[in-house]
C-alpha cells in the first residue's frame, strides 16, 4: 500500500509538470515569445563621461571624480562580535589618526551607539577617495574578510572643482535633468557648454546568457569634449584677492570684476563676490558681470566714439559752453565742478554731465532714437556668445521725438536710463585700447577629446572695426587725463608710475522701490599698459562706506595691475625672489622684494606680508616641505608623492602632521593647519 501511494504521489506529480510544460509552451507559447522579444529587445541608455572644464595651462578646473561613502551593516550575518570588541580601541586610535576632528573615546561611543541601534546602513565616511577608502579598509577588524566586518562602499560619481570657488560661478554647477534622469549643465559655462561637455550617450541590448539575460554594451557612450578655458589661475587669483580685500574693507554687498586680454578678448579672470546670507563674509554669488545696470559714467567715453565717428567732435581739444548747470527741456543736468567752457578731453577728464549731454543732443536732439540706432549700427547690441551663461543684452529704451524722448537722451548720455551689464562696457573700452577692433570676448580657448585633434577657437570680432583709429588713439588720450589729468576725476587713486592705467570712473545711483535710493555702485573701466595695452578691466562695486568710484573699483583695478607688474607678467621682470635660505629656522616663506628695482613697492600696493607662491623644494625624498605655501600649492605638492590631505583653518601652512623630510606610504594621510 505505501509502495502504491508513493508510485501514485509520484506519477500524479509529473503529470502536472508534464501539463504545466504542456501549458507553457503550446497553450501560451506564443504570449511568452512575446514577452521574450520584448525583454531582448529592450535597450538601455549608457551615460558618457562628462568632459573636464580646464584652464588655460591645462589645471583642471572642474571633473568628474568617483567617491566612495564608506558603510557598515551591523546586522550582516557574518558580523564577528568578539573580533570587534578585541579590535575596538586599535581601530578608534586609527579612526582618530584618519580624522583627528574626534578623540578616540567619542569614535568608541560613536560605534558602540550605531550598533546598539542595529543600523543597516551607518555612515562612516563620505566623499572618500579609492586610496583613502583602501586605508580604512586596512584599519585593525575592518581588514578581515568584509562578511565578518559589515564594511562596504558606495560608489557615486560627482562633479568636483578642485579650486573651491575660484571663479565657481563661472564655471557653473551641473543637476539632474528631471525628464531624462541624466547630469546636464545647470548655469555658466556648464549649462553654455552642455552640448560638447555631455558627450554622446551609447546604448546596451539585452541578450540571453546559459542562466540570465544581461545587458550588452551595443553602441559606446561618447566622453564628453574636454574645454580648455580662457581662465589663467594666478590672474584669477589675484582678481579675487583684490576684489575681496575691497568688499571686506568697505563692507559693500557685491562686487565683480572682469580681467581681459585686449588683442584676443580672452577673459583671463572673472570674480563675482556678494555676502553671505549671514552678512558675514564674502562668497561667490549671481554673475553680475553679465548682468544690466544703469553704468554711470562709464557711459561718457561710448558716448563720445558715438561723437567723434559722427564727427560731431572733430577736435578732443576744441571749445564747448558747458556751465554749471543747463536747464534741457525744463530739467536741469547739473556738474559740481563746472566750467564755462570745456573741451571733449576734459569733459570725460572731469566727467561733465552737461558737456556730454550738449554733444549728443547736438546731432541726435531732433531724433532721439537716432543715437541708440547708431549704437546698433556699431554691434552695441550684438550677442557675444563668450560661453558666459546668463549674458543679458543691453537694454536702451526706443525714444519717441518729443520732450520726453529728448529727456531720456540727454540722460542716456551720460549713463542712465539704460542698463549695460558690465562685460558689455569692457568690451567697448577693449576696443578703444584695441585701435577700434571690436574683438569678442570669450571663455571658451579650445575643445578636445582623446583620438580627435584639438579644435582651436579663434580670436573672432563683433565688428572689424567699431570706429577708426585714429579716433581709438583720441579717446585713449581722454581716459589717460581721467587718471593723469590735473582734474581727473580718478588721479588721487588710480595714478601709480609703475603701470600707465587709462580708464573711467563711474558711480550711478540705485533704484530702491521705483525711485533712486541712496544706495550707489561705483564702477571703474580701462586699460593698461597706456602705451601698449595688453589688458582691459572692469570693477563694478554696490554700496559700502568709500563713496567713490576712484577709490574703491578703480583702487581695485589699481591693485591689480600692480600685482602683475610686482610678478613680470606685463614685459616686466618680477620683483618677487623666494626667500629659501634658513628655511628651517624660517619657516614662513615671504615675498621680498629687489631693492633696486623699486623700495616702495611692498608699501605702494600693501603687500607687507604676501606669502610667495612658488612652489615648495621638491627632492621626491620623504615628505615635502609645504610650510609657508598657499593651501593651493601645498595641496598639489603633497597629492602628487600620492599623499592625501586635509586643511584645518585658512591662510598660509603653518604646521603639517607628517614631519618634512619623513618616510611615507602613497595612500598616506597628512593635516595640514593653516592660519
């Protein structure tokens, strides 16, 4: 009977599979091919690398890097509880030595309390390294076999600048498109560049293995093209050192300032600074540099290329009744320091609203729209294209022919009633610098990608020529008096005899609510070298305590014009010499300058106690001397011997936890505190 019950159980079971089989592969046959086709037809999207956005040498600027986030699952089922209490202390002293931010008690009750808690998923570390994560995994019990540890690793790819916030928003941020799911370029060159910078995604097939269906790679993704910027580094920092040192001392909101080459348009270095939402210091924020305000009296010298390519001016040094007030359609334009009579030189010499106005109104007072349609003419109005997200246009209000259009003009003039964003002046007074070529300003200097040869950008122009040069050589001559005239509106500030510096004041009022407040920016525009420029820069600052175009954005300018003649870069040799010797009994290495060249440079530009930005003796035996250096340098010495590193404070190196000269493993980790 058992024997029978058995044989039966056994029979009638394999009459069902027999059925089952039957069912799958008659009954429904056609409905799981179906199925089957779908699945193998199915193909899955493979994102390309994202390019790196480089410097003009060739630094990287921003990339995408791999981090891992190191994990531990306290409740694995390996986990070996007695090797975790026998290790515990040797591993808190090697969790203390990797980040000595905790003592070793407060490692041991941070563990001890994540696995009380059972956590699944306990952070131990996040934006690691490989090196740094393959060090942790040598620590005491996290180096057995990682069943019996619960260690584990979460790999994420992100997008990294390596420069902090040097130009950041510039450089732009990248985001997750919510559509597509994939990384694209959120503002500046990121969002300008997306294109080129993505790449050209592949895609995968799936296909039917022995025991699984897997996807195939059937189209490579494309890495996306590698862009060699315009930004030079030393030029960027010294931007932004120059424009911070001013936000900080005349507690102004924002400021932003433009560096640019004159015979090319590259902008070699672009800084946009504001406060914190604290109020408390000074960070990288909106790029007022391509954004529209009313200019001021920068407006003045493009008033007057207007003028001397009209030929309304014919002579910079002929006579024109000026006043010290003019009453203009029953509006008065007023000038403090007037004069009866001016020339055009000195009209921008002194910043004379009513000679600026009398000269446009001249011509254009019977058609006031006729000035903005003269700018257009010039390529005022033309998009630049220079990689720069956000870039606004020129906003000039079309003018009817009556007294308020006459108004408008006699205001449009000199600075108000429009809103240009500052690239857009520098541009124009690139110009003038450039004998009236109109080149046009750009971020971008080359494109590249690995097997393709390099595609070079070259130098383009928004107008071959946006005036003569003879009248170019004119009005440099007007903006030389702004800083070297005995009435120049910038010659208590600007004027140095180390660097000619030729340029513009301008300060404008700000609207508050509809009407003009008391709030004022103060801008400063120009070239320098005088004789030769080479180039061109605008400093554009909102509010703060120095109420004056000339000492807080032409001081800026100044400032760093100065820096660059103090480091050779303008034809000159640099007064900048690393002071190596008793470099142990000395450890700080400051600027020192050559006495002959110049005394007073040190204090002419206040650079009492600039540290040296050269780069520490490097002899590849032991670990290096960064003590003294910027954290910059310090960082790229160090992680090129493959040493990992870790900043305490701001400033100059001052201490480093692994003694110069001492022996090291590649994947070692070093402190470095900076004050």
């Amino acid at each position: 009977m058992r024997y029978s019950l058995i044989v039966g159980f056994m029979l009638l079971f394999s009459t069902l599979i027999i059925y089952d089989m039957f069912k799958t592969t008659v009954v429904y046959g056609s409905l799981w091919n179906k199925k089957a086709a779908e699945i193998l037809s199915d193909t899955t999207i493979i994102e390309p690398e994202r390019g790196m956005i480089l410097a003009d040498d060739g630094s990287v600027l921003a990339a995408n890097l791999r981090f891992f986030t190191a994990r531990v699952d306290w409740k694995t089922s390996g986990f070996d509880q007695q090797a975790f209490t026998d290790s515990l202390p040797a591993l808190c002293d090697s969790l203390h030595s990797f980040d000595p931010s905790k003592t070793q008690d407060q490692w041991r009750n941070e563990l001890l309390a994540a696995k009380a808690k059972g956590k699944r998923a306990y952070r131990l570390f996040s934006r690691l390294s490989h090196s740094e994560y393959k060090r942790i995994k040598s620590f005491p019990f996290f180096n057995m076999k990682p069943g019996k540890t619960g260690l584990y690793a979460e790999l994420k790819m992100s997008r990294c600048k390596p420069y902090g916030k040097m130009a950041s928003r510039s450089i732009g941020s990248t985001g997750e498109d919510k559509t597509s799911k994939s990384i694209h370029g959120r503002s500046g060159l990121e969002m300008a560049l997306d294109t080129p910078l993505y790449g050209v995604p592949g895609q995968a097939k799936r296909i039917q293995l022995t025991n699984s269906i897997v996807d195939w790679e059937n189209v490579p993704a494309v890495k996306g093209y590698d862009i060699t910027t315009t930004i030079n580094i030393q030029l960027q920092d010294i931007v932004e050192n120059e424009l911070y040192s001013m936000l900080v001392k005349s507690e102004a909101q924002w400021g932003t300032a433009v560096l640019m080459e004159v015979a090319t348009g590259e902008i070699k270095a672009i800084s946009n600074l504001e406060k914190n939402e604290e109020g408390t210091d000074y960070v990288e924020g909106r790029n007022n540099a391509v954004t529209g305000y009313e200019p001021g009296s920068v407006m003045k010298p493009i008033s007057m290329l207007v003028a001397l390519e009209d030929g309304i001016v014919k002579s910079i040094d002929e006579q024109w009744a000026t006043g010290s007030v003019w009453n203009y359609c029953n509006r008065p334009i007023k000038d403090h320091y007037g004069s009866a009579t001016l020339s055009p030189k000195e009209i921008i010499e002194r910043s004379s609203n009513i000679g600026m106005s009398k000269i446009i109104i001249s011509k254009y007072g019977e058609n006031p729209d006729g000035f903005r349609k003269r700018l257009e003419q010039m390529g005022f109005f033309d998009e630049f294209h220079s990689g720069i997200g956000g870039e606004m246009i020129p906003r000039f209000p079309k003018l009817k022919n009556d007294n308020g259009g006459r108004i408008s003009l006699s205001r449009m003039a000199f600075g108000y009633t429009t809103e240009i964003p500052p690239l857009r002046t520098l541009a124009i007074y690139n110009a003038i610098a450039n004998d009236g070529k109109f080149v046009r300003p750009h971020l971008v200097k080359k494109y590249s990608r690995e097997g393709q040869p390099d595609s070079i950008v070259p130098v383009t122009y928004i107008r071959e020529h946006i005036c003569s040069p003879e009248n170019a050589a004119k009005l440099r001559q007007c903006l030389r008096e702004v800083v070297w005239g005995s009435r120049g509106t910038a010659r208590k500030w600007v004027q140095d005899e180390r660097v000619m510096i030729a340029g513009k004041t301008g300060t404008a009022y700000t609207l508050e609510g509809g009407h003009y407040g008391s709030q004022k920016r103060y801008a400063f525009c120009g070239f320098f070298p005088y004789d030769k420029p080479k180039y061109s820069c605008m400093v554009l600052i909102r509010g703060g305590q120095i109420a004056s175009a000339g000492a807080s954005s032409g001081t800026v300018l100044k400032n760093i014009a100065l820096r660059m003649y103090a480091r050779g870069m303008l034809g000159t040799d640099s007064d900048y010499k690393a002071n190596n010797e008793n470099a142990d009994k000395q450890p700080r290495l400051f600027a020192t300058l050559n006495p002959e060249r110049n005394k007073n440079l040190r204090n002419g530009i206040g650079l009492g106690a600039l540290k040296v930005f050269a780069k520490a003796k490097d002899n590849n035996k032991g670990v290096p001397n960064v003590l003294g250096l910027n954290v910059r340098d310090a960082v790229a010495t160090l992680e090129r011997r493959g040493i990992n590193v870790r900043v305490h404070g701001n400033g100059c190196v001052t201490g480093q936890s692994l003694a110069a000269g001492s022996a090291y493993h590649r994947g070692d980790q070093i402190l470095l505190t900076l004050r």
